[in-house]
C-alpha cells in the first residue's frame, strides 16, 4: 500500500486530494498544525475524516517536519499548506512568506535529509503570472511577474522545487493551478462567497453581497477535477511543470448572473454593492490558462463545466442553510 503525507488537509484541495488517494487504496497521512478550533468540517463533508491519519506539525516549524518524514516515509508528499488569500497577504506579508515560501523550502530540505526517495507536489499557482500573458494565454512557458506578497512567496517555492530536483535529482513536480472551486471552498473566495450570498438571499436571510472587482475575469474549474492532476504529475516517469486549468474565462459578472439565476433571479445588480475593502492594490484582470501539455503528457482535462459548477455550490449552500 502506497503512503501520502498532504500538507494543508483541512484545506479544499487536501479533503478532495485524500478523497482520490483513499479511494486508490493509499494510506493518507494529514499534517495538521495546534490551532484553538481545529475544524474538520471539510474532509467531514467528504465522509473521510475517520480515514486519514493525522499527524502534528506545522510547515513553519522543520523539527515537526522532520518528524512526520521520518515517521511516515511517506511515498509521495503533496504541499498543499499555505496561507493562500491573496487579499490578506496584503496585510500579513511575512507570515504568508514564512509559510508558503520558507514553509516550502523546510519540507524540500527534511525530504532531501530524511527521506529523499519521497516524490514531491508542490501547489503552485497562476497567480505566479500577474498579468503577464503568451497570445492572451498564460501556459507552462508565460513569463512570471507576481503581483502580490502570496505570488511572490509562490513563485520563491516554485523556484526551490525546481532547484531541489536539479541540484538533488530528486522527484520534485510543480503544479501550476488555475482557480478551483467546489462547495468546500473557504467562504472569503469570490465563488463561495457569492455562493453563500445568493442562498442567503434566497432564503431572505440576507439582503446584499458586498463586493469588489466585479470586471476580474479568471480561468475557474472544479477542485475535485483537480486533485487528479496532482496525482498524475507524481506517476509520471520525470518530473516536470504543468499547468492546470480550463481553458475559459469568465468574469464575476457572469458568475453573479448564473448563481442568481439558478434560484429564479434575473435583475442580480440590485442585490450587489460595491465595497472598496474588498479590492486589491494591485489586481490581476484576467487569467485564461491553456492546457495542451496536461492534456497531451498526462492525459488529464477537465469535466465539470463553469455552470454547472457554480449551480452546484449554490445548491450546497442552499442545502445547508436549509438544515
Ligand atoms: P485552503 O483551503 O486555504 O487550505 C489551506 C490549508 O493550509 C489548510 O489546511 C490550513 O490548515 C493549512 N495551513 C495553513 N498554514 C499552515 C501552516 N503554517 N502549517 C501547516 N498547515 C497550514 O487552500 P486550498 O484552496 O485547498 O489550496 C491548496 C493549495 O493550493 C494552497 O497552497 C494554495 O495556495 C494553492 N492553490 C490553490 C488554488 C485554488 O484555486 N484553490 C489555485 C492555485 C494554487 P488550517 O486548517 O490549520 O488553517
Ligand atoms: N475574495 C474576493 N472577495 N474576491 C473578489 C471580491 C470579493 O468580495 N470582489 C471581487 N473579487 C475579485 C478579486 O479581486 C479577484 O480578482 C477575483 O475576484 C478572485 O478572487 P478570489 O476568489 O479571492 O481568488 P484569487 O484569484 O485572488 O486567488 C485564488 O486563486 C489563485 C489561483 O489563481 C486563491 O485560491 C489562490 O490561493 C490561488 O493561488
């Protein structure tokens, strides 16, 4: 039986990650860090959390990585922990940089240390490209430019993932996602949040959804799709780079008219305000991925649409509201 440690199993991408890999028979291994409340409620939603492992640490802390590593020897390792809001990072530089992009380079070291046969999957992101486009798309070969503190300390784990697999000859792969959804996703993301929102209105338990950029277009698909991309990166031969995504593009707007229009309501506009707290210093105005390299090389697409998936978040929140 093969053995994975995920970082961040709380998280989305980890709850849907372990999902896959238990039901392709591994032994799930979840580092989960000493916080207050410790909230299951993710791999709960998913019936597993009686199915993984958990073991203590956090990706700031390497003596805590040196002993989950050399406990679990784990076959494969996904480092899916990070403080991944964008906005916040804004407001939280250092700690979004300590974790994502030094947390990363302290789980690159244990594994090189303790147990290098370990193949490696680390979450990169297209936030990594800014603005930054190759004939309006932005695939495995778009320069970087970053434009926020969270892009930044991606692109320095990105790097390091790189680094340790040509300096070591270690199994390193880098995935770089586009954004991925699913009723599971933190409530402070633009989907979920709207989401949430028109269930709540819907249900007149609210009256409004306060928002920001309502022209920021990006390239959104479904979580669960994803995680199986993950996976085949660290079944592959060599370890290489791809990126992960849809292919299509969408802007808030379009989001706000398939979620309101799934529960019957055609004139969203009177239901939204504008709040300049939730805009960024700096925004990325489109992101539209090409996915060519995944397709051909590790024979992964995508399968649920971008309506259907934002009818099933509403859908989710409206279930759940209702109980
Ligand atoms: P998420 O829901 O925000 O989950 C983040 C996870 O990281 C949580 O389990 C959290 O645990 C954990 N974590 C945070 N700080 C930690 C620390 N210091 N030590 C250990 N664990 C820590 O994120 P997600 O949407 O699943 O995304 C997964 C990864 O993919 C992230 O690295 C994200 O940056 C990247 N990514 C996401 C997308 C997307 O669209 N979802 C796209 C590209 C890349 P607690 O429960 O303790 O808070
Ligand atoms: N969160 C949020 N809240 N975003 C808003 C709002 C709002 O009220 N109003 C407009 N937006 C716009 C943001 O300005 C951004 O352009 C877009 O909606 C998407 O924002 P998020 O859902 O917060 O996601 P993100 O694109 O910033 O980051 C996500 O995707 C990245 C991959 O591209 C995160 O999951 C990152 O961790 C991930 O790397």
């Amino acid at each position: 039986m093969k053995k994975a440690l995920i970082t961040g199993i709380t998280g989305q991408d980890g709850a849907y990650l372990a999902k896959f890999l238990l039901e392709k028979n591994y032994k799930v291994y979840g580092l989960i860090r000493r916080i207050v409340n410790r909230d299951f409620s993710n791999l709960e939603y998913l019936g597993i959390a009686n199915k993984v492992d958990f073991v203590d640490g956090d990706l700031t802390d390497e003596a805590s990585l040196i002993n989950a590593i050399k406990t679990i020897r784990p076959d494969e390792v996904y480092n899916l922990a990070a403080q991944s809001f964008v906005g916040t990072s804004w407001d939280q530089p250092l700690v979004t940089s300590e974790i994502n992009g030094l947390g990363t380079l302290k789980l690159l070291n244990t594994i090189k240390n303790h147990w290098p046969s370990a193949k490696f999957y680390q979450a990169a992101t297209s936030e990594m490209f800014g603005n930054s486009a190759t004939d309006g798309f932005q695939d495995e070969n778009t320069p970087f430019h970053p434009r926020s503190p969270y892009a930044i300390s991606k692109l320095f784990a990105y790097w390091m993932t790189v680094n340790f697999k040509e300096s070591f000859g270690m199994f390193c792969a880098n995935g770089i996602l586009f954004n991925h959804e699913s009723p599971i996703r933190g409530k402070e993301f633009v989907t979920r949040k709207i989401s949430d929102g028109v269930a709540k209105i819907k249900l007149g338990l609210a009256t409004e959804i306060k928002l920001g950029n309502l022209d920021a277009q990006r390239d959104w698909g479904f979580a669960g799709d994803y995680v199986e991309a993950m996976w085949l990166m660290l079944q592959q031969e060599e370890a290489d780079n791809f990126v992960i995504c849809t292919g299509q593009t969408h802007s808030i707007r379009e989001l706000l008219a398939i979620a309101f229009q799934h529960v019957g309501i055609d004139d969203w506009d009177k239901y939204i305000s504008i709040d300049p707290r939730f805009k960024r210093p700096a925004e990325l105005h489109a992101l539209t991925g090409k996915n060519t390299k995944a397709k051909n090389i590790l024979g992964w697409e995508p399968k649920l649409s971008f309506e259907e998936l934002i009818k099933m978040m509403v859908d989710a929140d409206l279930e759940r509201l209702k109980k």
